[in-house]
C-alpha cells in the first residue's frame, strides 16, 4: 500500500457550525496550538464555524519548520485560506498575543488579493501593530526562556509532562517569537471592519494602553474589554466574557445564537 502523502491540514478539528456559519478564524499564541479553541463552537453556536490553525512544529505537524517571519507565515496561511474557499462566503479573525498579528496581517492580505475584508477582527493580548515589540524573548537562552513563560502563566514547571511540552514547543516557539519580534507593521489605509480588543490584568506583554492603540487599525467601530486573568487569561474564567463578546458581535440579528454541541476531531 502506497504511504498516505498528503499534507496535514492547517486547519483540523474544525466545528461544522451550520450551511451558512460564518468561519472565525482563530490563531493561538507563540507556540501555541488549536487546543486553546477546543470548546468554543459549543459556546459560540450554530451561526459561527470556529476554525482553528495549525502552524508547522507543533501537534501533527512537529515535523515542519515553523515560520520564522512574519511575511512568510502570512503568505502561506492565506494560500491556504484560499485553498480551502474559508473565505468565500465572509469570514472573522481571532489572534490570541503573536495570533493577533497574524490575525490583522492576514486580513490585510486577503484584502490586498482582492477579497472582501474580515465581517470583524478580534484581538487579544497583543499590542497593537504600528508598536514596537518591547521584548527581545527569541534570543533568550533556554532558561531564561522557560522563565519568562512561566512567569507569564504559560507553562507550570516541576512536572514530566511540562519538560515534555517545553522539548516538543521550543522550536515552534522560539520560531514564532522572532516572526512577531521582528516584526514592523507596512503603511498602508485602515481597514474598515469592526475590531475588538481586548487586554488583561497584569499582562506584562499587552498592557491597555498599548491593546487600546488597536483602534488605529480600522476606520470601523473599535471597542475596547479589559479582563481579569493575565496574559493567558483565554484558558482562565475570563474566557466565557470574551466568548459572549464574540458570540454577540457575530450573531447576524445582534441576539446571541441558539447553542448546540459540536463534535471536533484532533485539536492539537
């Protein structure tokens, strides 16, 4: 039997949603997977397809060389976007930190390709684009990487299992820091959708003056949630607010959509 060589997908466990769902985007933080979305179509309903990315060195992907800059890794996600006809219909943004970078850049890809722009970008613990990074974390050693995260509330250390995450993760991770590290936002005209932005407590990384500085973006509505939980307050009880802030500003009469569960397959 010949070896099954087609690529894996950049976008696995996706939730069905309904004919006419419309697909959220989502791109998790440096070094991050799609298993930081695994329950949200569940909370989003049947009105939004929630659609994770898998980048290369991570989960089913390990074996790929992770993209080490911004423009490259923008590129290929919008080829596949458009491979796949996700953006046929309309479609939203979610990035979580680096994500949301991704996020904007793809849409401002997307748009330069001709398409129509995100029906909403929404953004978390990011600073906005047009500002400097603020942290140099890719050129951290090993130690005083695995420190950083911790203290972000990234990884727990002292167990088998984190050693084993940090091993598999550190060259996705160190990868995707330097992509959003390096990164200087183009010049170019605003986009014109709704954004939403939002920062957390305590997150040394997006402070709310810098995640407010989204508003520069868009010539659309811009709204601002600061919330409880840190920088990775998205896998904390701060995330059922940010989930109803998305569901409602998705939902196509302005009333949060009847839920069902969804059934996904592999999330990592």
């Amino acid at each position: 039997m010949t070896p099954d060589r087609r690529p894996v997908p950049w976008f696995p466990g996706t939730g069905l949603g309904t004919g006419a769902a419309l697909p959220l985007i989502c791109f998790p933080h440096a070094g991050g997977t799609p298993s930081l979305f695994r329950d949200w179509q569940a909370s989003l309903g049947d009105g939004v397809r929630v659609v994770p990315v898998l980048l290369p060195g991570r989960g089913a992907r390990l074996g790929e060389t992770p993209y080490a800059t911004m423009a490259a890794l923008v590129t290929a996600v919008v080829d596949a976007l458009l491979d796949r006809g996700l953006t046929d219909g309309g479609y939203a943004l979610f990035g979580h930190s680096m994500g949301a970078l991704v996020a904007y850049e793809t849409g401002c890809g997307l748009r330069r390709r001709g398409l129509a722009e995100p029906r909403h970008l929404y953004v978390a613990a990011s600073r906005a684009p047009q500002l400097p990074a603020g942290r140099r974390d890719h050129l951290l050693d090993e130690r005083q990487l695995w420190d950083s995260l911790r203290e972000l509330g990234g990884i727990d250390g002292g167990s088998a299992v984190a050693d084993g995450y940090w091993e598999r993760r550190l060259p996705a991770l160190r990868a995707d820091l330097a992509a959003c590290e390096n990164y200087r936002s183009a010049p170019r005209d605003p986009l014109r959708c709704p954004v939403t932005a939002f920062s957390a407590e305590g997150d040394p990384v997006a402070p709310p003056d810098a995640v407010a500085a989204w508003r520069d973006v868009t010539s659309g509505p811009f709204r601002s949630r600061h919330l409880p939980g840190g920088h990775f307050f998205l896998t904390g009880p701060s995330r059922g607010r940010a989930l109803h802030e998305i569901r409602a500003g998705l939902a196509p009469t302005g009333r949060p959509p009847v839920l069902t569960a969804q059934r996904n397959g592999s999330w990592t």
